[in-house]
C-alpha cells in the first residue's frame, strides 16, 4: 500500500529529512513522487492496482495481490470525503462495531474512518484513546480530503510495517506492508 502527500498535510517523523534530489545517501538517485507512483503501478499491474489521487495533495494506492495469510485483508474505503486504505485485520472488529452501533456489513477500513471521525468531531480524546482498543494486526492510513489531514497508524504488535520516506520533491511518501 502506497501513500504520497503533500508536504504542507502532513508533519513526519523528525528524523525524515528532505533529501537532495540528486542522491538519497546511499549512491541512488531519489525519486520524484510522479515516479513512485508510476513505479507502483508497474510493479503491481498483474495484481490490480487501485489508485485514487487529489491532484497535487494527495495520492492512495493498494493492489489486491493474494496473501498466504488468511486474515491479511487489503481494504480501500471512502466515505463524506474521508478515505482510508487498510491492511490486515481486527480480531475484535464485531465487539467494536457493536460498541460503535455500526451494522454488520461494516469492514475494518469502514470502522476506522469511523473511529476517526469521532476523535475528529467528538474530542477531545487523544488518538490512543481509540486506537488502544484495536487489536489485531493492521496499519492503515486515512486522508480526510475536506480538512486537509492525515491519520496515520498501525499495530502494536507491528508484523504490518509502515515505512516513511520524503520523495525528491518533498512529498511525505508512507508504503504499509506485511
């Protein structure tokens, strides 16, 4: 799963510094985000690459290549302007549902827009608040399109990894993998 957006939506990690677009340290040549994106698209095109972009502010992207792990989902959901791309899967998604007094059909990726949403316009809670409660193995990345955000999270036990980078024209690059 792919992840690229503009550097004026989201605050990475300190230790990400913006690299010379001429050289990543380690002999290569860093990319521009227009070329991560093309690459992606490459290198999943016998998977079926999904990929939704926001002009210059945003850009998701998820293949559905099969898993050998049975409960490794790859989810892509949009809802009122919010979208999320999810990997993996909570154990304890129908307690949550229940609590949340969501229906049946509703899907991880679905849940925590939900989840998200609620911190967003019910806070005051602190994002661990709700993401204590998530238990599984999962990363996901949510783009609220109408205020301009970024929700970015994933397990504690941390077998899906989520990777950051800052591509060659400092667009925040996050890729979440199993």
């Amino acid at each position: 799963m792919l992840a690229i957006f503009n550097k004026n939506l989201v605050n990475p990690p300190k230790e990400l510094n913006s690299p010379n677009p001429h050289s990543s340290g380690s002999g290569r040549t860093s990319k521009y985000s227009q070329e991560i994106v093309k690459s992606f698209q490459q290198n999943y095109s016998q998977n079926a690459p999904h990929s939704v972009g926001f002009g210059d502010s945003a850009f998701l992207a998820y293949s559905t290549c099969k898993s050998p792990q049975i409960h490794q989902q790859r989810l892509f959901c949009g809802v009122d302007n919010m979208y999320c791309i999810f990997l993996g899967s909570l154990i304890n998604l129908s307690s949550l549902i229940k609590q949340y007094g969501m229906g049946k059909a509703t899907n991880e990726a679905m849940f925590v827009i939900e989840a998200y949403r609620t911190l967003r316009d019910r806070g005051p809670y602190p994002a661990d608040q709700v993401l204590k409660d998530l238990e599984g193995c999962f990363g996901f990345v949510i783009y609220d399109q109408s205020i301009g955000t970024v929700f970015i999270a994933q397990g504690t036990d941390q077998r899906v990894q989520l990777f950051w980078g800052i591509a060659a024209d400092e667009f925040d690059v996050c890729s979440i993998m199993k």
